[in-house]
C-alpha cells in the first residue's frame, strides 16, 4: 500500500461496507453517510455550500436564508431550491458534489486525533447525488498526487503566505485574483473564503505560483532575527532565494 493510500481512514471502508447511515466525524471535518455512500460534507478548511452557491451569484443571499427556514428542518434545502426555481438540478449538483469533494479532501487528511461514528445523523442540507465512498477516495488521491507534482512543499496550504519574486511578471487573470489576496497573513482557506471557491482550486493556483516563485510562507514573527546595528548595514549578507532553491532541489528529485 502506498504512502498516500495509507493516510486514508480505514474506519470509512468499514461504513460502506456496512452501509451505514450517520456522521463520520474527524479532526478536519465530517462526512455524512447514508447507505454506506456519502451525501455531504463539511469541513473548517473549506466555504460551505452556502458560499459556494452565494458568492458567485447562483442563488441570491436571501433566497438561500429562505430555503434554510423554510426547508432545513425536513432537510431539503437543495430540493426547495430547485421546486422554487432558485437553481437547476444541474447546477444543484455541480454545486454540491464540488462542495463533498473539497471538503471530503480536507476530512480525509492525516490526523492524530480521534476519529468517531454517529448513527443515524444526517445534514439539514439534505442528500442531492450520493457518491460512493471508492470514488471520493479516488478522487482525494489523484487531488493529493497533482498537489505534490505542481509543488512538492506543502507548507503553502496551511501557513500565512507572503508574496515573492518579481510582482510584474504575467499571471493568468484567475491565479491574479488569488495573488493579489496574498498579504503576509491570509491562509489559503482565508484567501478561498474571500473569493467564494472551493480551497483545492485555491491550493492548486498557490502551489503553481510558489513554484513560479511568487508566493512563499509568510515569516513568523517569533522567528525573525533581531535587527543587525546600524555598524553591520553594509556588511550584513543577503540571504539565498529560499523559493529558487526549493524549485531546483523539486527539479532535481523528478529526475
């Protein structure tokens, strides 16, 4: 079995077998079963479906807060949005299943803590296309192999981030809009939170433009050196290009 096949949670394998129906709930998030096949999912590292479907403008803020009261408790908030016109079966499902696999990535992460099972839980969401637990475990995989080909240092998906190298350079209007949210601070979920996508979109446009060198981990406030006296100005050394070093030793290991 392979390193990243390993990092998966074997009790998930066990629920679809069984054809549970409950919560699955980890350190980075929970996943919703019913029939042994997953419905929802959610994750603190991710934008809720509601951002999701808000922010870029599918279903007006108001219309969604409507579907919550009217349709939360029976949990067919996605159904009600489709039977009062607000959204297409179509884009209802898109939405959705991009939702449960961004924050399905998240959930399924390496963890130390405790993982636990909750029968008969399910989302006020409610369920709109189950996917079988194979496929959301692909597809985490293939996500976790394309994150490690771009850029090999995974340190950009959870730290503040800090832009770096040359600012005029040429960047693709979407990874532009992500570039320019970086200010020494935001995480990558912040930065997916602002913007109203999916935050494995977003790592993919960070790892790309820290491979370009144009973004690195913010530094710690705690771990910057103290300021050299005014004496040592003109004799202190630049420190190496720490991204340009990352990308040759990235180069050199895919040899």
């Amino acid at each position: 079995m392979s390193t990243l096949q390993a990092s998966l949670s074997p009790m998930l394998g066990r629920l679809a077998d069984e054809g549970a129906t409950g919560a699955l709930i980890r350190e980075h998030g929970t996943l919703y079963l019913a029939d042994g096949r997953i419905v929802h999912a959610e994750s603190p590292a991710t934008p809720g479906i509601d951002v999701l479907l808000t922010a870029g403008g599918a279903v007006q803020t108001e219309r969604w807060w409507e579907a919550v009261d009217r349709a939360g408790a029976r949990q067919r908030v996605g159904r009600y949005l489709v039977e009062q016109g607000r959204l297409s079966d179509g884009a209802l499902e898109l939405c959705h299943l991009g939702a449960v696999f961004d924050a399905a990535y998240f959930t399924l992460a390496q963890s130390s803590g405790p993982t636990r099972f909750r029968y008969g839980v399910s989302h006020w969401f409610g369920a709109v296309r189950p996917v079988p637990v194979a496929a959301v475990e692909r597809e985490t995989l293939r996500r976790r192999e394309l994150l490690q080909r771009i850029w090999p240092e995974p340190d950009t998906d959870t730290a503040p981030l800090a832009r770096s190298g040359d600012r005029r350079l040429a960047v693709p209007a979407r990874r532009r809009r992500v570039l320019e949210l970086v200010d020494g601070e935001r995480t990558a979920s912040q930065i997916a939170l602002a913007l109203g996508r999916p935050t494995f979109h977003t790592l993919v446009d960070l790892r790309r433009l820290a491979a370009g060198g144009l973004v690195t981990t913010a530094p710690s406030p705690e771990a910057a050196p103290p300021a050299p006296p005014p004496w040592m100005a003109h004799a202190a050394v630049e420190d190496p290009d720490i991204a340009l070093l990352r990308r040759l030793r990235a180069a050199l290991e895919s040899l």
